[in-house]
C-alpha cells in the first residue's frame, strides 16, 4: 500500500491579500472612474491591472475595482447559481434570476453614466475606439460568464452589450475582462505619464505604430536605422508615418482600406 498522502503532488496555492486589499469597499471617490466586475471569480481580480501603471493608478485612486461575487446571490444553502440548458445539450448555463440580482446590486453602487457588458465570444469586437468610449464614461459594469455562458433573458432585460476580446473561446470572462479594463484606464487622465503618450499608438489614429528601437546601436549584427540616429525630427517623423503605413497595408488591409477610405 502506497504511504502517499492523498494531497500529494497538489498545489496549495494561497491568493496574497495585498492585491485584493487595493479592491476594497472603499468609499467612492468623487468623479473617479469605476470598474464594477460580476464575477465568480472576485480573487482573479485586481490580476494583472494590480501591477505596473494600472496598479500604481489604482493605489493613487485614479481608478476604482469593485467585484461583485456571483455566488453571493446564489440560491438555496448551496448557492447554486447555473442550471442545466433549456432544451437539453451540454453543459451549464448561469440562471437569469442571479445574474438579475447581481446586476441590480452592481446598478445600485454604480455611479453616473456606466455602460453593462457581458463578455462574449458572440460579442461586437472590442476595439481602441470602444476603449475611448468607456473611458469617456463614468466608469462600466463588466458580466463575466462562465460555463456555456448566460441566460439570454437576463442581456435583453437589461439591455446589455455583448463584447468580444476575439474569435476564439476562453473558459471564462475574468481575462477578458482585465484586458479591457487595461485598454481604458490607461486613457483616463493621469494614468499615463508624459513619457508613455497613447497619441502614437497603434490604433489610435487608425494605423499600426512604426518599429521602435533602442541601444545598443549594434545588435547582433543589426544596427538602428539610420535616420533615427540623425537628430533630424521631421525625417524621423516622415520616417515612421512611412513604416506605420507600410505596416498596416502588409499587415492589415482591413485597417489599411478604412485609412484610404478616411482620407477620401
Ligand atoms: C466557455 S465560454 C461560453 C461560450 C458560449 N457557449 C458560446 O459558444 O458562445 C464561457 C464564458 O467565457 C467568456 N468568454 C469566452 N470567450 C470569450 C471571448 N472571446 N471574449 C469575451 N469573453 C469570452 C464569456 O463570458 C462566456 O460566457
């Protein structure tokens, strides 16, 4: 008989409650904007937005996260909160009367102008512009899904705009939503620093950013073009309109045609 216990080989892996702590029920701060997650995973968050500039921009309350865990408004003792599809077939489906509930809390504490999402390989592509937009807002309530996702009733009541990080399928909404919250609060005033300016990016004026390059100026045999070197600024700026756009024709010909198109 094999002395192994039971619990070999698992991970005991313990959530750090200083991430969460940035998270807390803190009270609203006037015109800030505000991140609401619906969630049944609220230790997923604040993630990554926990690091870097988004981290140090949440701390100095540039920005506010508040989830909202699903299962607190789970039914019976168990606090179940899916239930088998209507009409057979795999899997579970998050029941409309919860997610009705959770919504209505999150409305509740929500301030201002915030648009509801629901996270969803049906939804619209998000994009740079859709970032603009929530960041323009007063903040927005994000639906995470999971399972085979929601009950269509509780999207229609509320009149919620579905969201796609992309054409594929994750497991769940917790990724994507943090890559859209990353997108938008670094629009908010303050978050970037003047030596981060989200003006050249890609996607911001329709086109994908130029190469960027830095020391050594040899590399691998490789050496930084030379205009860049140059100290010439309007070469260097002609310079990289010229790869951006070259970029974006090779790489993107959807972006590349409504540039043409812009440009009339
Ligand atoms: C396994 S998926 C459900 C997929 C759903 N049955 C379908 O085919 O459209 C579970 C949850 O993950 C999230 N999700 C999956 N892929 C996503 C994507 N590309 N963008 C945004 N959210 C996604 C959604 O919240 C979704 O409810």
């Amino acid at each position: 008989m094999s002395k192994t216990p039971k619990s070999f080989g698992r991970k005991s892996i313990r959530a750090s409650l200083l991430p969460q702590s940035l998270m807390d029920e803190t009270p609203d701060l006037v015109n800030v904007w505000q991140a609401r997650v619906i969630t049944l995973f609220p230790n997923a968050f604040p993630g990554v937005l926990g690091e870097s500039l988004t981290g140090r921009a949440l701390q100095e309350g540039k920005w506010q996260l508040h989830t909202h865990d699903l299962r607190h408004h789970g039914l019976t003792k168990h606090r179940n909160v899916d239930d088998t599809p209507s009409g057979g077939g795999a899997g579970m489906v998050l029941r409309a009367d919860v997610v009705g509930a959770a919504i209505e809390d999150a409305k509740a504490r929500q301030r201002g102008n915030a648009p509801i999402v629901y996270m969803s390989p049906r939804g619209r592509p998000f994009t740079q512009a859709m970032a603009r937009d929530w960041a323009g807002s007063d903040g927005v309530t994000i639906l995470c899904g999971r399972f085979e996702g929601v009950d269509e009733r509780v999207l229609e009541h509320y009149n919620v705009t579905e969201v796609s990080l992309g054409d594929f399928v994750m497991t769940g909404g917790e990724i994507a939503a943090q890559a859209m919250i990353d997108a938008t609060v670094r629009l908010l005033p303050g978050v970037l620093g003047n030596a981060e300016s989200a003006v050249e990016e890609s996607h911001s004026n329709g086109l994908l950013e130029h190469p960027q390059y830095t020391r050594p100026a040899e590399w691998q045999g490789r050496a930084i073009p030379d205009v860049l070197m140059s100290g010439n600024h309007a070469k260097i700026a002609q310079w990289r309109q010229e790869m951006s756009e070259a970029l974006t024709q090779a790489r993107r010909p959807d972006l590349w045609q409504k540039h043409l198109d812009k440009k009339g």
